[in-house]
C-alpha cells in the first residue's frame, strides 16, 4: 500500500513539473508548435523525447551538432576553455548554430526550417559570450567566487560544476524574471546579469 502511494505521489509531482514546464514554453520563443505539420500540436517534442532519446541532454529528442566550431578566444582571459562546446551548451546549438533544421527531431520526418536572424549564431562563436568556460576566480579575481555550482545566483555546469554554459544565462523554458525575448535568468538592468559574474 506504502508503496502504490508512493508511486502515485512521484507520478503526480512529475506530472505538476511537466505542466509548469509546458506553461512556461508555451507562447515564448522556444514555442515551436506548429512548426511541423506532423507535430500533433505537441510543443515539447521539438527538445525532448520519452522514448531513444540522445545521452547528451535530458530526454533529448535532437541530435547532436557536428560543428566545427570556433570558440571565443581572448589574451585577456585567465579562465580555461573547452576546445568545443560542452553538452548543456551543445543542447542549444542543436538549433541555434543553424546546421539542423528546427524539425529534426525524432519521431518526426522533417520539413526543414532552420532558425534565422540573430538567433542563428552559426558555428563560428568567437564573437559571442564564451560558453565552456571552467569558472575559476583564483584563476582571474575580477570575478565573483563561485559557491555550490552556482555564482550570483547563476547555474554552472559540468561535471565539475563549474562551466558557464548558454544556460547559465539564459532560461530554456522562460523561469527567468523580465526581458523574455533574451530568456535571461536576471533581469539586466544595470547590467545585474553581467556583475552576478564579473567585478566591475
């Protein structure tokens, strides 16, 4: 008996979670439905899969970006970066580097479509925020200390906890507080996201 109430509750909980997530996804950028017409009008199934889903990313219904790609490269920067971007950031890409179609999903024969303008940030990123960046303050003091994988508030990544991934920054399912065109997890006002890392 403990055991079926048990497994109910964990059901339900799940259930409550997938409909927050659904809510937040619903109507914001990341709201894809529609894009094919094979979809069912389903929203989620353009990032997640329940069934052969990739190992990258949780319940990943994409695949996995082959890039090459080009990383930002600085003689100013202490910190380490990967040579190409980690899993949470590759989760991103799969999309917004603009080699896979916004469709290409599984369970799904793709119509095409690829993401445009400014979201499409190709492969080549030295031009952008570093991604893959192994946070270390000793490293560069103008940053604030890290604490339990997180700075100012913000998620790192990795295995170490420790990376500044794409979604460090931004919410994927649009948790974060204002500015939902950028899906920023602080408001950027007088550039709080910025100084939630960096000492300025």
């Amino acid at each position: 008996m403990f055991y079926k109430i048990y497994q109910s509750t964990i059901l339900m909980a799940i259930l409550a979670i997938a409909g927050n997530a659904s809510a937040e996804i619903l109507g914001s950028p990341h709201d894809l439905q529609g894009t094919n017409n094979s979809d069912g009008g389903q929203t989620c199934i353009y990032c997640h899969t329940p069934h052969n889903a990739s190992a990258f990313a949780p319940l990943w219904s994409r695949q996995t970006p082959a890039g090459p790609y080009t990383m930002y490269a600085s003689p100013t920067l202490d910190m380490t970066i990967a040579g190409s971007p980690q899993d949470t950031s590759l989760a991103c890409l799969s999309c917004h580097d603009g080699t896979l179609a916004l469709d290409a999903v599984v369970g799904l024969t793709s119509g095409g479509g690829f993401i445009t303008g400014g979201n499409n940030l190709g492969t080549d990123l030295s031009n952008d925020h570093p991604i893959s960046v192994t946070y270390d303050s000793t490293a560069d003091t103008a940053f604030n200390a890290a604490a339990a994988g997180k700075v100012g508030g913000l998620q790192l990544f990795g295995t170490g906890a420790n990376q500044v991934e794409c979604a460090t920054c931004h919410s994927v399912h649009d948790e974060g507080p204002a500015n939902v065109s950028a899906l920023l997890w602080i408001d950027n006002a007088g550039s709080a996201l910025c100084t939630a890392c960096h000492i300025k």
